[in-house]
C-alpha cells in the first residue's frame, strides 16, 4: 500500500479502546494527531471516527484547551462544501437568529431530532446509508409533511402560550366585570381572565 494512502486511512483500535476517547492534539500548524495510533488525521478520518462511533477527543497540543466542537464543525463544513449540502441558506440564517435568549431551546430540539432519527435508523437496521438515504427519499414527502405539522402545531402552541402569559412584548388584555351595577376593570397580568 503506498505510504500516502496509508495515511489516510483511520486505523482500527480493538474494540476495547472504544471505552476510553483517543486522544487528538492540534498542533499550531493545524495538524491532527493521534496519539493512540501515533498518526497524523485530516478531517476525513476525523469524520470516519465519527462515523464508527468511535470516542475521541481533540485538544490545542500547548493548552489543553477543549477543540472537539470546533473540529466537528470543520467537519460539518467540508461535508457542506461538497456534495449535497442539509444545510440551506434560509436554514442557516433561521439558525442564526436563534442564538441569544432561544438557542437553548433550539439545540434542545435538534439534539432530540437527531437521536430520534439515529434511533429510527439502528431500530429498522438499515444496513448503510445509501439503504438509509433511499428509504428516506421514499418517504421525503410524507416525512416532510409530518414535520411541517409538527412545526405548525410547536409554533401556534408557542404563540398561545406567549399570548396567554403576556411574554415578549405580547400587552395583557384587560377585561370588566360588573359588580353590582358598577363595572370594575381587572388587569389580567398572566391574561388568564
């Protein structure tokens, strides 16, 4: 095998080194290293390991300081750049905006999204993600349909419950009650009257 090949393939650990993450140091010059195999890593053998649901952590080789998401979002990025991107960018903005006061709630979500959607896919044993991908294009539409209905039914929960609470700006209505023959105004600060 020529060397240049050989080093671009991510070496197999027995499976007893997946209980403990393999350590990966950055170095200044941007490269990867791991120190179980004692090899450099680009990013596509960062993405195998992922793949292979093998534990690894990436760390800056002078601080120690933690590098794991900034590597897996340079991941993210190359798989972005080629081939059919998930991402668009409506998507992307709409993310965008979520940072500040709602991103808990959006990571939230997307965290439970993606579990599910990993647990579907160990649960029906799709065998590869080419079995995966075309079972998921049959099913696009209907798929799609689900989630629009989901989405609709997350968002008018949301508006209801900001109107009900008078959040975000949303006034708290007020409403008469007649006492006798005199009405009386009571502010409804929760708007549950």
């Amino acid at each position: 095998m020529p060397e240049n090949q050989a080093r671009h393939e991510t070496p197999r650990m027995p499976d007893n080194s997946r209980n403990t993450p393999r350590l990966i140091k950055k170095y200044p010059n941007r490269r990867l290293y791991d120190t179980h195999t004692s090899s450099h890593l680009t990013l596509a053998d960062i993405r195998q390991l992922v793949v292979d649901k093998i534990a690894f952590q990436v760390v800056d080789a002078k601080s120690g300081e933690d590098l794991t998401r900034s590597i897996l979002l340079q991941v993210i990025l190359e798989a972005e750049s080629g081939g059919e991107p998930i991402f668009t960018s409506d998507m992307l903005m709409g993310i965008i905006q979520f940072y500040g006061p709602y991103q808990g709630v959006l990571g939230s979500y997307l965290d439970k999204s993606i579990q599910t959607v990993i647990d579907i896919q160990s649960q029906t044993g799709a065998q590869s993600s080419e079995a995966w991908s075309d079972f998921m294009h049959q099913q696009a539409p209907v798929m799609q349909d689900l989630m629009r209905q989901y989405v609709d039914q997350s968002k008018a929960l949301y508006l209801n419950t900001q109107n009900l609470f008078g959040m975000f700006g949303a006034k708290p209505g007020r409403k008469k009650m007649a006492m006798g023959n005199k009405p009386i105004a009571i502010s409804c600060a929760a708007g549950l009257i």
